[in-house]
C-alpha cells in the first residue's frame, strides 16, 4: 500500500502512506489542509500520530509493550531500573563499564542543590508532593541554566534529573512528616537509595528488605514509558516550541497528576478503601461504574491503547501476592481488587468496552505494603515515567519532521457580529459605591 485516497465533495486527494518496523501503516496527512482546505477532527488524538518514534512499542490488542524492542517481561524481572533508563534515553542497554559509570554518576547528581531545600519549608502542610515535584523540577531551570546547543551540558542535566528526581520526592515526605533529610548513598541501587531516603531516620537505620527493593525496582521498569500516553505528549508538546528540559519534564509531572492519568493509582485505593468502609458491597460499586448516571468510573481499570489485558497489570497483580506473602500480611483491598477484577471480567459491559485492570489497579497495593502512604503513589510513578520522558524529549530535539506543535479546531462559536448601543470604553477613574457584585448580575 503505497497511497490513501480521500473523497472530499466531488474531488479526490491522494496521500502517501508508510509503516513502522511493527508494519503498523500510517497516512501521511501533512498535505491535506494544503491540498483541501479541510482538518482532520479527531479528539484526544485517538487516531492520530504525532511523531514517529523508536522507543516504545505497543501492541495494545495482543497486550504486547517492548522498550527498544525488549519486552517488559524480561526487564521487569532482570534488569536494574538505572539500566532500562540508560536503554531508553541512549538505545542500548549498557554494557558492564557503561553500566557502573552511568550508576556512579547518578549517585554524584542525586544531591539536591542547597538552596532549593529551602523551598520545602514553604510549602503548606498539606501540599500534595506531586505538586512539590513539579515545582522543584521546574525550578532547576534556575539553578543549572544550559546552552541549548550544548550536548555535554544536557547529558549532564540528563543525569541530574534522574538523579535528583528521587532525592527530591523523598524529601518532601520526609517533609510531610516532619523529619530530618536522609542523602543518598553512593553503593545502593536506585530503587534501595529510595526506599532508604524515605525510610531511615538518623537515629535508626533502614536495612531495605530485598524483596523492597526488586519490587520497587520493578515498578519503576513497568513505568518507564508507554510512548505518546498524555505526560509524554505534553513533554513533546512543550518541547515542541524548543522550552528547556526542566520545564518540558515539569508539565509532564503536571499532566501525570491527573486521576485519569497516572493520578489513577491514588484514586483506586482510595475507591477502594471507600468500598471497604462500605461493608466490602463491591457489587454495588460495579453496579455504579455502569450506570453512566452515577458519575463513578472504576479506578484502575480500561485503557486507550490496551483493548485485551495490560501486561503491567499482569506482573504487578503476581507481585502484589509475592510481596504480601513474603511481608507475611494480608490486606482486605487487595481481596476487594481481585473480586472487582472477577465480576467486571465476567460482566458484559466491561467485556463489550474491553475495560480491563491497567497498570495502576495493583500498582498502589504494592505501594501501600512497603508503607508508601498514598499521595505518594503519583510521585513513584513520576519517578519511574522519568527516563520516558527524557527519552522523548531528546528524540523529539533531534528529529527533522519535528514542528512546533500546534493543532488546528474546527470554530463552532458565533458567526461575525457587531456591538449595539454604548458599552463603556473607558474604565471609570474610581468604581461607584453601588456597583452590583457579580453574583448580584444575571447575564
Ligand atoms: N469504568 C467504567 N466505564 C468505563 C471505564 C471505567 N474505568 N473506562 C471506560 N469506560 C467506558 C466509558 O464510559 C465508555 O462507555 P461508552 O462507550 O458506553 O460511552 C467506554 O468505556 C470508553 O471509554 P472512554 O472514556 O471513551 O475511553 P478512553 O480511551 O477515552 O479512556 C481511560 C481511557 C483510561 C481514561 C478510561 O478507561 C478511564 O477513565 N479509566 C479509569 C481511570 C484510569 O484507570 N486511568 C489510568 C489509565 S492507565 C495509566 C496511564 O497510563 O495513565
């Protein structure tokens, strides 16, 4: 198939298509506003891509998902986080000297600068740390300024935000709960340097049990990217206009908070805790989740891209047993999971939509059993998402077809019209003493 072919009224318009390595076809629309005058209208760019990338690879029917070609499954269970991220930003995994340079390096960037400790004393209280990890990321801008063109300069900003990223969220638990910074330690992994931060005090040291520590690491594999999802879209979006790498990845952090989005896996705990307090009466809460009426979604579950299982979802549902089991615990929301995810599967409606559990269903049972309290559970997907949006971002710099990134609409608002009478064009010098409040106004 080399051309599509477009009927518009009595005309036809010819594009030419191509495909990926995966034989996925696309048609090449670039043209058609030029050739037609008309848009594409597709919203929330189902249908849409927008780059052409090498990183990831989805096969949302078959639940396939490979980074540079290796399938999650494997990485999951046998690489380190540090190493799937060096794959995803440099293309390979490293070898052995690559490995313990890139792990060395990470560890020397991790430290936060001195003076941006100091925000997190101005935070209120209950500042929700995914808005405290934005913050702080986009304000590195201001404290590692780079030239654009300077390739050695962004490596370097490269490490330092990987490296900083899981200096700064545990700090602002440690924050939260009112105890003394703990730094990271030079001889530990990513996922035990983490765990260690959040976990040890300077009175009491934090021996990160290594079943922890694989969990964690895994999860942060499972998260590390997922192509043109809605944070990394917004990182290329951002990107797109040449912005530097600290306020591309900040808007990814902002975008990621969303309860649709990767704020998910702090909705579904919370869905089903309320579903605990509510006498377990998970039937009632599948009930709901169908009445379109009731406004409720079930947390965790149905995905854009996924239309058979996710295979995150896979691997953390088998973890969240191991780690329960070994931790010696049971937890009545993971019960309540399993029989949600039991009746929706055998339920019509969600088998007719394809709404199956995605990665953020048993992502926060894991979570809840290392002792993360909840609102941290974005942030760990934050930290995971990293090397992704890295990744994107530098393909996106180097890529020749890349544009500024700017959509067309289709206006459906009033046709041309004219102002009648006098409306005041001048702001008067003082407001009359009896000028109606707004609310006061009907318009
Ligand atoms: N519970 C009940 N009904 C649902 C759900 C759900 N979780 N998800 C989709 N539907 C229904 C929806 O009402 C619609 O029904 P109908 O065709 O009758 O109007 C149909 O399924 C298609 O839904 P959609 O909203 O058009 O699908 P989408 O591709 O735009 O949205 C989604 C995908 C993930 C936003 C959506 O499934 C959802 O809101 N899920 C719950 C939130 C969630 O778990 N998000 C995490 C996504 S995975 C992590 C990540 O990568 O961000």
């Amino acid at each position: 198939m080399t051309h599509a072919r477009l009927i518009l009224g009595e005309q036809e318009y010819e594009f030419p298509t191509f495909q990926g390595t995966e034989d996925e076809v696309a048609v090449d629309m670039t043209k058609l506003r030029g050739k037609s005058g008309a848009i594409t209208y597709d919203p929330g760019y189902a249908n849409t891509g927008s780059c052409k990338s090498a990183i990831t690879y989805i096969d949302g029917e078959k639940g396939i998902l490979r980074y540079r070609g290796y399938p999650i499954e494997e990485l999951a269970q046998h690489a380190m986080f540090s190493a799937v991220a060096y794959l995803l930003i440099y293309g390979e995994l490293p070898d052995e000297k690559q490995f313990l340079v890139w792990r060395e390096e990470l560890t020397r960037q991790s430290l936060v600068h001195e003076s941006m400790l100091k925000f997190f004393d101005h935070f209120p209280p209950t500042a929700h740390p995914m808005n405290i990890l934005g913050s702080m990321i986009s304000s590195m801008s201001s404290f590692y300024p780079y030239d654009a063109e300077d390739e050695e300069k962004i490596n370097l900003n490269i490490m330092r935000l990987l490296g900083q990223v899981k200096t700064i969220a545990a700090f602002s638990y440690k924050k939260s709960v009112g105890q003394p910074f703990i730094y990271p330690r030079a001889n530990y992994s990513y996922a035990a340097n983490f765990l260690r931060m959040m976990f040890a005090t300077p009175q009491e040291e934090y021996v990160v049990p290594p079943i922890l520590e694989n969990a964690v690491n895994m999860l942060l594999i499972i998260h590390a990217d997922h192509e043109q999802n809605c944070s990394t879209s917004t990182v290329r979006m951002v990107g797109s206009s040449r912005a530097n790498l600290y306020a591309c990845v900040s808007a990814g952090v902002n975008a990621l908070w969303g309860p649709l989005h990767g704020g998910a896996n702090q909705a579904v705990v919370e869905m089903l805790e309320r579903i605990h307090r509510d006498g377990a009466n998970y039937k009632k809460y599948i009930e709901m989740a169908k009445d379109k009426d009731s406004g409720f979604r079930l947390m965790g579950f149905g995905h854009r891209v996924y239309k058979n299982f996710d295979p995150r979802a896979k691997l953390l549902k088998k973890a969240a047993d191991e780690v329960l089991g070994v931790l010696g615990r049971t937890d009545p929301l993971l019960d309540i999971a399993k029989h949600l995810e039991e009746v929706a599967l055998s339920d019509d409606f969600f088998i007719e939509r394809k709404l199956y559990p995605n990665v953020d269903f048993y992502s926060g049972l894991i979570y809840r059993a290392i002792g993360i309290p909840t609102e941290m559970f974005t942030v760990l997907f934050a930290i995971g998402r990293m090397p992704g949006w890295i990744a994107h971002w530098c393909e996106m710099r180097n890529d020749e077809d890349n544009k500024i990134h700017r959509p067309r609409q289709i206006y459906v608002g009033m046709n041309e019209r004219h102002m009648t009478g006098l409306p005041p064009h001048t702001e008067p010098a003082q407001i009359p003493k009896n000028t109606p409040k707004l609310a006061q106004v009907s318009v």
